[in-house]
C-alpha cells in the first residue's frame, strides 16, 4: 500500500548527538511542538503521535510526515532504545492513516528515507 505523501506537513525530528531516550523526548516534544505536559515516556510519545489534537498546526488538514534523520548513532549507543522508539513510530503510524514516519539513512534528514507508516 502507498500513501501520497506530497502535500503533507513535513517535521523534521533530528537526533544527531542525542545519547539517551531523555534527550529523544526532548528532541520529539520541540520538533513536534509537543504540550508542556507531554509526559517524555514511550507511551506518551505513542499517544503525542496519534493523536491529531496536538499535531502542529496545518497537519490535521494536511496529514503528517515526520522525517527522522541523524538517528544512526543514538541506535548504536542504545540498541534497546532504538527498537523501542521504531516500535512506537511504527505503531503510531499504524493506527493513524495520516501520519507517516520516515528514517532518514543518510547523513541529515535530506537523504534518503526508509518509511515506516
């Protein structure tokens, strides 16, 4: 199944130099423009992600693209981190038709993208 991704709100998530899930929160909650209540936990980045009341304005309308890039060297530090996070990604992307959530493989979030939703 494809989903046209052309028209959608694009929101860059850059993890370079991110060494610990605490540092991915804070990463998420600032591209996202996530609530000062967002709870930096994996489940309430999961409900952040699906749910579309504290999407970045534009995105309801539009649908929602997030592009993670620089993300290769905080899933080598914490290989457990990381396949929780790309579980999460993976879910929120799952059961929300208008979000999508790219890996970027390249050096920055401009190259290249292996989609997950």
């Amino acid at each position: 199944m494809t989903y046209d991704l052309t028209d959608r709100l694009v929101v860059a998530v850059d993890l370079d130099g991110v060494a610990d899930k605490a540092g991915l929160m804070d990463r998420c909650a600032r591209a996202l423009a996530l609530p000062d209540w967002f709870g930096r936990n994996w489940d309430a980045l999961a409900d952040s992600l699906s749910d579309r009341t504290v999407w970045p304005e534009g995105a309801v309308e539009r649908g929602l693209l997030i592009v993670v890039g620089g993300w290769r060297a905080y899933a080598r530090a914490r290989p457990a981190e990381w396949a929780t996070a790309q579980e999460v990604f993976a879910e929120a992307a799952g059961r929300t038709p208008s979000l999508t959530v790219a890996l970027a493989l390249g050096g920055s979030s401009g190259q290249g993208s292996d989609l997950l939703g």
